[in-house]
C-alpha cells in the first residue's frame, strides 16, 4: 500500500484477468485499476527467454530461432494440376511449406466454400511429389481430427482466433498450430489465443501478422509492421507476416512482404497462383510464379542485411 | 456500357460477393470495381419490405414490428438462488427473456469458463418457476444440439459472428437466434453473418448491436448507436442493444441503454446481478435489481414518445 | 515504493504528461509506466464537482446544470433570405442558438469555402431579426478577432481540435467557445483541447461530441454515445451532440439526436435547410424545418424522461 | 444512363467532392452514389506520371524519383551543443538533412512547448556549421513567414493536416512543404491535404506517414507500411516515413525503419539524441547516435535489394 497526496494505491497481488479489472475499478472509492503483471504467461518471453524454434513436417522444416520459412500456394485448391504446378514452382524458388485452402471461410454464404477432404487428399498428393509439408485452415471443430491427419501445420484464421472451442481443440493435438490474428485483437488477445493452444498441450504455435482492421479502405486491412518487433520482445513464439491478407493486392504484396522481413518476420505466407486472373478465391492478390520468385531472391537478401535486429535492450 | 471522357464503365450483371469484386479490379485496364446490389438477400429489407416478428418460446414472447423486448438476468450462471432471484426481480421489473451465461467465452483460459450443462439445466429450473423464456449463448458447434434443447433463442456472440460453422449449425436449428455483432464488423458482414443463418433454413434471426472497438479505450467497447437507424432501414429484422458489453461499466448501462431505445432499438440484452461486487463474471457491468427497475420504467417512457421514428423516407 | 513477488512498484509524484510517461518506459529496469493521475486539471471534475453553466450572448442563454439548449441552422450560409427564415423557423420550434457557417473546412480545396465576413454580416442580421444569439466556426487564428465580434459562440472544429494555436487564441476571447472532438480524438486528447482554452483563460467551454472515425464506412462517422454519461462523469463542462456530422444522413439524425439526449447530453447541434435539395454544403444530413419540429418534440419528451440520469456512483 | 433488371445507373460528368456524393446518396429514388473519378488532380499521378524529384536548401538535395534522403535530429531543440553535436553525427552517418522542432505540438498545455525562433536560430547556427538543410515544424499561420525565412523544408504536423488555413498558407511559400498524415486520414484526405498546398501554388510536397491510430494501444500508434507502396501507386509525391512517432518506443524505430525503405520510402525522418534519457521531449523514441548509424547502414544496404519495387503493373 502506498500512500499519495491525492490517492491510495493498493498492490493487489495473483492472477488478474481483463474482467477481475472491471469489476475491481467500479468498486466504490477505486479510481483505476491498472494492472502490472501479464495474463499469458506460457507464451510470454518473460518466463521463456530463448526463441521458440518449431519444427514441421517429417522433413523437420524449422522456423524460430533464426530458422526463416515461406509458406506459399493458392488461396484455394482447386485441382491437382493447379496445386501440384504450384508447389513445385514454390519450392524452386525457396518456399518450405505448401499453403492451401479445402475449408474456405467466406464473408457471404453463396461464395465458394471449398474443396473439402477432396482439397485435403490433393495436398496429400502434392506433399507426396515434392516432399514439401503442407499446411491448411481447419474452420470447424468437427474437421479438426480429418486436418490433423492430413496437415503438417494447423492453421486457426483470423475470423475463429476468438473461437475458444476451436483453440482447445487443436492445443489437444500434435501439430503444430499457426493462430492468425484477429481483425482487430490486441496483442494481448492475441498472444492469450496462443495461450488456449498452448494450455491444451501443445506448444509449437506459430502466430500470424494478416493486417488489421483501420478506417483506411482502400487497402482490404492494414498490416501492422509493428507486430514483428512487437512480438518478438513480448513472446517466444515465431512470427509470419502474410501480406497477400494484409493488402488485397498482388502490387502491394511485394513491397510489404519484403517490408515484413526487414522488421524482423521469421517467416511469410504468401498466396501464389499460376494464373490469378482465373482463380476460384482471392486472385486479386496472388502472385504470380515470376513475382513470386522475384519476391524471394529480395526477401534472402533483405534477411541477410537484417539478421539480427537489435530489438531487445 | 456507358462511355465517359476518361474511362469507360462497364456494368456486370449477376451476384457478386466482395471476393470478385476484388479480382475485377486487379485485371490490365481496371480502373476501380463498384458494387451496385447487396450481397445479402433474406435479411435484405429490399425484398422483404415488413418487419420480422419473432416469437420466443412457448409463451410467445413476439419481438420486432412494433414489439419491444427486454432480455435481462447475469452475465455467468453461478448458482440455483442466484438465477431464480434475478429472474423473478427482472420479470417484476417487466423483462421478458431471462438471459444468464452457461459457456462463457474468456479472453483468457484461466478465467471461469461457465457451469456448462449444469448451467443450462438451473435456466430450465428458473423458466419453470417464472414462466419467462431463456436465451444462452452456444460456443461450440458440438453444444448446439444441446443448447437448442434447452434454451429458447441461441446467441452466438460477438467473438463468433465470423464462425461460419457455428452460424450453419444454428441454421439448422428451430429455435429463434441472436446474432451478435463481430468487434469491427461492418453492417454487411453482419447482415451476412445473419444471412449465413437464413440460407441454412431458420429465418428467425435476432440481431444484436453490443459495442464496436475503436481507439478508444476508457470504455470496453464503442456503441454503434447508428446501428439502430442503420439496421432498420436495411433489413426487416428486428434489433436489440446489448449497453452492458458495449460500455462495461455500471454506471453507463442505463444511459446507454435509454439512448439505445431513443434510437429504435427493439429491445436491450442488459446484465443484472444480485450483487454486482461479487459476480463471477462481469459484474463491473451488471446493474442492479433497483437499478434495473428505475431503467425499465425509463425505457418504457422513452418508447412511448419514439414509436415510430420515421426514418424511411 | 511496493516490493512484489516478480516486480517493484515506483510511485512518482508530480505533474506527468503522456510524454514523460513514454520515455520512463523505455528506460533500464522499468517494465510499464501507469499514470494515476489524470493531466488535464482545469476540466476535471475531479477537482470542480459543480455542473459549469455556460451563459451566451446578452440574451443568457443557458447550457448545462441542467440546461438544455439546441443549436440549429444550416451548414453554410448561403444568402439572408435562408438564413432569417431558418432561424425563424428555428426558433420557433424551439432552438435557442442559432448556427451557421461562414468558414467551411472541407475535404477538398476546389469546394466552396464559405462567404466569409459577409457571411458573418448575415449572422447578425439574422440575430437583430430574432434576438437569438449565433454560433459559428472559426478556422484560422487570424479571424478569431472577426469571428469574436459578430459571434456569441466561437465553434473550434473537430478538424481543428489539435491546433492549439488556434485554442490557445481563442483562450484569449471572452466569448464561449466550443470545442468539437476529433475524428480520432481520445477522450483525455479532448478533454486537453479544452484544457487549452481554459488555461489561456477562457472557462467558459462547450464540448460537442460529433462522431469518431471507425471501419464502418456506410455512416460518415459512428456518434460515440458512451461520450454524454462519459463526459459528465470526467468533466463539469456542457456536453452537446451533433447527429446531423456523426451520421451524415438526414434520416437517420433524428433518430440519433433523441439518443444523445436520452443519453444525458446538455444540447444538441443540429443542421436545418429551408430546401436540403438544394444546399450548397451538407445538404444530404440537413433537416426540413418540419422534421426538425417533430425532433424538439421528441428531445423536449426524453428530456422530461431522463433528467437526471443516476450515473455518479 | 444504364438499364439493369433491379436498378438503373446514372453517369454523371463533373467534379464531385465527398459532399455532393452525400447529397445525391440521399435524394428520392437514389440508392447509391459511386464516384468513379479521383478529387485530387495535381497530386495525382494518373495526370502526371513521373515521379517528382523534390531539391532541398542550396545544396540542392533531393528525393523522389529514384533519391533516397534522410532526414534526422532531435524531436525539441533544446541548446547549440545538443543540435549541433546531433547535426554532425546524423551527417556523419549518412542524414542529409537536419531535423529540430522549435515549436512543438503538446497534447497538453502544460508541457515543454519549445525554444521558438531562438530554436530557429540554433537550426541556422547547425546549416552554417554541417552545411546541411533544415526542416522543422510550423503550427501557427503567424509563424510561416518565419520558419520560411529559417527553414528549407517547413512541416506541417499531422495534428494540422487538415488545418486548412495553414495549407493555404504553407502553399504560398516557396520552400518545400512536408506534409504529415493526420491520425487517423485515409489516403484520400492526405492527398487531399496535399493538394491544398499544391493548389496554392507550392508544387514542392513531400508526404510523411507517421502511423495512424487504431485500437492497439501498446505502440503510440501503427505505422501503415502499405501506404509506401499505395501512395507511389495513386501519387507522383515523394513519400518519407517516420518510425520514431508511428512506434513511440525506440526499440522498434530500427525494424520499422528498415521495414519502411523495404516497402520503397523515398526517405526516413528519424529522432535522433546525443542522449535520449535525459531529452525534454520523445526521449522514449529517440535513437543513439550508436544506433542511428547502424539503421543508416542497414536501411543502404536494403535500398540496394529493393530498388526499384515492380509496384506498377
């Protein structure tokens, strides 16, 4: 208890969440709350100083620690084909992990909701021939054992990072899970999304930069190129920048995912597709094999200049 | 297509959701995409000029075209005496729908997650001896059967406005559900949320406006104010204000509340609590029995002088 | 100083602005710096209980303590007949100040930008012709002498919120001022503009609420109407809505404007056009004389409703 | 005039600001206004499609079009030792033109407000010394002619950015004008702002993005690294970015610096002091001298990988 000239502070000391705040600060005579410890504490750096490195894939793809991962391929799968010309045509040019859509979370309910189990068979295929590990959105908690099976990384979109259900679940399997952030989650909300995964069990989570949600509207989101530092100072965790998300299109992603490097991303996840005019979902911000390809001779050479930053005291 | 001194505009016909009008404006020559019709249909009030009333329970508590609502009762369900006293002090005060939290989403997964099934059977217990239907919220896709069975509107919050599983599955369900307004959806992600609802069969969709995020931060959340005019004019279904949530302190609910029917509100969602100070969840935001009652006989006056606004044209 | 299991707690004494607060933070060993007290003095209720009661013009009209004044009148003055036959009609329904703008700030600088001091002329022909004072903006410190003669109320716009060459000018003049909040002003930045006037020496202050900015885009701006319960509990100062800029739809002003009332504003500002069809700024938002009649209607029967809300503790 | 099967388009051929799309939006039988032209005109680079290379000072320094120009000193001048000392170590790493405010917008009035033209004076006193070119800040119409006579690039703050009076006078100088992003401005309105200066005469505009307000509260505000690559899109300006203010934390000015040149910057303006701990003003987010030369090798080294970005399709 210390006592000031106009008011009193009380140390109140244990495990305080936002809403024990709320309540605390509407009690007669209390002015404010402010709380001083963190509510994440597995994923916070403070209790777990070295980076987390996690490892994907029976090919044991690392990313963390100084590891750097690209993960790219179409917005949504939509024949063997498209995926497997794409995977190859990724991985030529540096990518480790093939990205895919089956289960495709789309703002209308006429949209085109992808391929389902089919989607996930081809990325069987596509691993198969080019020994790249895969990694897919899961949307439903009933699809979560079907994406475990087939998947090398789990992805948690941005619209499901609240969707507490969803979290326990995947923190109950033995994949590694990327939690994307919300469209307008603090970091704190996202890194205690992180903390249900983790508080399941599973602690290879990789967490997802894909822009928030500003007044600006000529962008589809705003990337928060803060995020990397941010992020790397408050967790252990590893960090991606997907700037296909975080612009809308594809003369924006370029720039930005080489923006997201230079402030210190461990990884991007970048949307590629041979044709985009004639994709079924989000050609207007997939890149095409040569700017793909282009982007990553960029990207090695950014990492090179940056490594490391100097972002912790 | 209409020729103009600078460009030329094209007009496309057929339903396109916000993903094609992307992919037009990427292509060679495309100077800018503008969408002229909806994407939503069913909650559109274009097609379906009248108000939708919707009928809660076996006693047929109506809601929207002229009817107003009162849902009240705790945030978190804690025990029998707790929910029963609560239930019969709102109904005393003219609430119609007992509102209580069985699955509670938390920011964090160390803080108390709800009583589950347990909390669903005392809310049977407290319509038995009231009379007054319940509403609950459900937060896994795995629970909807049983919430459905116990409950008589399904909300599905504000966290997951976005889950499209979850909306699916509620639309397959035969009872009345409250959709929540997502932390930064706009009105046509919303009226989408609730379309996702409609296309699975059940048109008795409740909307609810509980606070948006912004940059402010003195208060929990921002009411949408606008969003009573606003929703009236675009869709036929009705619309409640939920002030506990979008303002998270006591002493703002019953101002916000007030202004929330000035603005047309079909009804509030309003957390009540015996005894706020020591409410399991959210009682900085829970009003009292005495307050509650002062606040009805409010809203009750401010209707009178309201109804209707004119705000078509 | 408070000695913690994981951390120290410092107090430090003194007077500290945000800046101050910033740079502690990133000093060695210091984890988070949380200010206890609020920086802004001469507007805290804190230290000044009593409601401010603003007097204006030599007519004393009254605003706050429980006086209710409504500001009306078109956006931009465009000629005498419009203007007199406005305030006429005004008047009679019930507004006691009448606004106009002579120096619009608009978006655009190929826009019209008002008339000026002819424009002012007109206001106090207007004021001769109906005895109501007048309230009109000032966008440039070198009029602040000019708008100070002819006007009884000097407007500092939102986009002028932060000029505080501006504020600290028109801190120097005896005539009221009222200070609109910024696009993406928090409610202490507000209260801080405020904070200028009064400490050049100027208490008499008015603060008007007139939307944030936000994602949604189908409003123009989204009216925070947690600001009037907000405010009154922060400051003693007058707190008044403008419906007509919050929306930027005439159809949804009314509605609105007895929503900020019912939520506890002092008064309301509200745009009136003898033919909004045809005004030459703002006409979309501008009520009819007939719509604005009912309004004051409606706002005089929340009134009598709402007053007083119960929202200090 | 286009015919569809629910709706009928209407071209209309004009300028049309944001306004009149607001008063045609409301009329009877209109459903929706869709501008289709572009309001600014001489900042656009549809209208002039090479870039602008602005020359700074006598020494004729430039950016745009290919040069790349830091800018950098201290957030307050606060005595000759510090500025001058700062000067020769910021050109000594590789700045070319110096930073200094003398007069400084304080979100409170009771915070250090700087030196005024004794800090003008001191910024003459470090050109004669280094040779290189000033900037500093203008907050006041009075101080135009001033700061013109004292400064080679004159600011105007994000704070002012629609400050209108200020851009009108600003526009009538003949020094370069930097102009800021307001907190919370879409790309439009900056443009917009831009185009106010531009109109006055004063073609000589650099545009700076200082980060926009969201709802993260931990960094003092979020850099929108998508600007770079929008604005060389929609604009033939020069673009600067300035990490200090969109970070406010000094740990993250070097990763969002170097992110800022990887998204194609034309330049960085970064706050620079002998010694941040004892700073009068943005200590937290200024960088070391140390610090300050290893981000100027850094950000040269990207330069190299990124030059030029294929933004343009």
């Amino acid at each position: 208890m210390s006592e000031g000239v106009e008011r009193q502070i009380i140390g109140v000391v244990g495990s305080i969440g936002p809403e024990l705040q709320d309540e605390l600060e509407v009690m007669d005579g209390v002015s404010e709350v402010l709380r001083i410890s963190k509510p994440y504490k597995l994923s916070a750096r403070e209790f777990h100083p070295e980076d987390t490195v996690v490892s994907i894939g029976e090919a044991g793809v690392k990313i963390g620690g100084g590891e750097f991962c690209v993960f790219a391929g179409p917005c949504a799968i939509e024949d063997e084909e498209q995926l497997v010309s794409t995977a190859k045509a990724v991985q030529a040019a540096g990518a480790k992990v093939l990205r895919g859509g089956a289960f495709k979370p789309r703002t209308s309910p006429y949209s085109f909701r992808g391929m389902g189990e089919d989607g996930l068979k081809l990325m069987a295929t596509a691993r198969a021939e080019t020994g790249m590990p895969v990694i897919t959105e899961v949307m439903s908690e009933r699809d979560v054992e079907l994406v475990e099976r087939y998947s090398d990384v789990i992805q948690v979109g941005a619209r499901n990072m609240q969707n507490f259900a969803l979290l326990d679940q995947v923190g109950k399997t033995r994949k590694p899970v990327m939690v994307k952030r919300g469209f307008s989650a603090t970091y704190e909300d996202w890194l205690l999304a992180a903390e249900y995964v983790m508080a399941g069990g599973n602690e290879d989570v990789i967490l997802c930069e894909r822009g928030v949600r500003t007044f600006e509207t000529f962008t589809r989101n705003t990337m928060d190129i803060n995020a990397m530092p941010v992020i790397k100072r408050l967790s252990h965790l590893p960090i991606v920048a997907d700037p296909s998300h975080a612009t809308g299109k594809w003369y924006l992603v370029s720039p930005v995912a080489c923006a997201s490097v230079a402030a210190g991303a461990d990884g991007l996840i970048i949307e590629v597709h041979p044709n985009p005019d004639t994709a079924m979902s989000d050609g207007a911000q997939s890149l095409t094999f040569e700017n793909f390809a282009a982007l990553m001779q960029q990207s090695e050479a950014i990492r090179a200049v940056v490594t490391p930053h100097a972002t912790s005291s």
